[in-house]
C-alpha cells in the first residue's frame, strides 16, 4: 500500500503567541495558536504540531490552556511539544486534549524517559525531535542539539535516532538548524539517513520555502510534511500543496 503523506503546518509558540523565526532566532509574531490552529483545520491541514519554544529554555511546563484551547476547535490529530520531561507532564498535555506529545531536549538527557511514556501511553501517542546541525566531525555529519538549537551535545544525530528508534517510537522529527525558517529546502541527507537506519516514520522540518521542497522532502523518505513561514504568511496555500503532490503522484488525503 502506498504511503499516505500528511501535511502538518507546526504553530511554534512564545508567551502563548505564534512565532516564527529563522535558524531558531530572529522571531516574528505570526498570530493567536487558537486562531491559526482552526485556520488551518479549515484550510486542509492532516495533522498539527504546537511547540512551546521556551518552555524548556525557562524551565517550565507547556501552557496547558493553550492546548486545552486548540483542543477544542482542533478537527486534525494534534502533537504538542516544549517542556514534556517527564510521564506527568506528558498526561497533563494529553489530558489537556492534546493527541500526541513531542520530547526532545529531556529525552536526550534521560533516554529512559522516552522508554517510560512508550509503556505508560503507548507508542503511538510519542514523537521524539531531534534538533540537529551540520558537523563534519561527525560520522552523519549531523550534531544533535538541545535547549531550542542552543546547546550542542557532542553527540551524532543518526546514532540517537537509532537508539530512539529502538525504543519503540513510531516517530521522529529532526529539524535542521541550517534550514530553520530558511525557505531554502529541507536538510534531505539528514531526512534520508534517519529513514534509511530507523524503522521510524520521519517527518521533514526546517527549510520548506516552495512547492518543490515537500516533493524531495518525500522523494528523501519524509511521509509527514512540517512547515510553518510558508504557511503563516500565505506562500503556498495546503490545498494547492496537495494538488501539487497529487499530480506526482504522492498519496495524500482528500478534503471533503
């Protein structure tokens, strides 16, 4: 069966507004996440990612109203992400309504973790993001980085994705640092090199700048689609994306 690619636009959230910036600085207000979160509903998004940017910067849990909010206009799967560190602040978020909840910088420092949400929610309720950026003393060439892109770990991107993968998470969500908010393409080696060494469904972030980057996005091995400045500011329109992959013969969902 073919695999059916889904289009997630992600509401990147600071003090419960919707940002957007470039190679994780340079923010610019893009909106109310309860507003852009039932836009886009109507506007044909399969999925939709909200990411509480600083919440781990500031140490601090994920502003549990907003998702309570989004839950309630939200007709799409929602993935909330941004300071879950532990299993009771990932049951707050998915009380709250949330759908899936995303880990990065906290799995990263206690992987055991991401083990203890896999057996208490299941694996289908965890995603785990891996920031990365280009290192060429790595054997990926890609570096694995916490805190928003901040802080580097030393440790290779490809080689935690695989232990990820090992712990059962369905799936993983690396976002280039280099392409962040870039509009120049997706970062497709290391979109291609965690599809070829994992079992995991990969979703493509950081770089979506026109129509062609989702196609090599999946022509790389992406089956869900992230995006968020070309979706905020009307570039490229989801239905338009949709028909666009279509008619390259992607499988993607139809809006009724």
């Amino acid at each position: 069966m073919t695999q059916l690619i889904r289009i997630m636009p992600c509401l990147d959230m600071q003090n419960g507004r919707v940002v957007k910036g470039v190679h994780f600085v340079d923010i610019q207000d893009a909106g109310d996440p309860v507003e852009c979160a039932l836009a886009y509903c109507r506007a044909g998004a399969d999925e939709l990612a909200l990411l509480d940017i600083m919440a781990t910067i500031e140490n601090r849990g994920t502003m549990l109203d907003v998702v309570r909010r989004v839950a309630e206009v939200a007709t799409v799967p929602f993935t909330v992400g941004g300071g879950i560190s532990d299993v009771a602040s990932a049951e707050a978020v998915l009380d709250a309504g949330a759908d899936r909840i995303s880990t990065s910088s906290a799995a990263f420092r206690k992987p055991e973790v991401i083990l203890e949400m896999v057996r208490e929610f299941g694996p289908e309720k965890v995603t785990v993001a891996i920031d990365v950026d280009r290192n060429k003393e790595m054997p990926s060439g890609y570096e694995v980085y916490i805190d928003g892109g901040r802080t580097a770990t030393g440790a290779d991107a490809v080689e935690w994705a695989k232990q990820v993968d090992s712990f059962g998470v369905p799936v993983i969500l690396p976002t280039s640092k280099a392409g962040d908010g870039a509009k120049t393409g997706y970062d497709l080696p290391v979109i291609r090199a965690m599809k070829e060494n994992t079992s995991a469904q990969i979703v493509a972030s950081g770089g979506a700048g026109k129509l062609e980057h989702f196609f090599e996005a999946v022509e790389a091995g992406a089956t869900i689609l992230l995006a968020a400045s070309v979706f905020h500011f009307h570039a490229i329109d989801i239905l338009e994306l949709k028909d666009y992959l279509r008619n390259r013969r992607v499988h993607v969902r139809r809006n009724t």
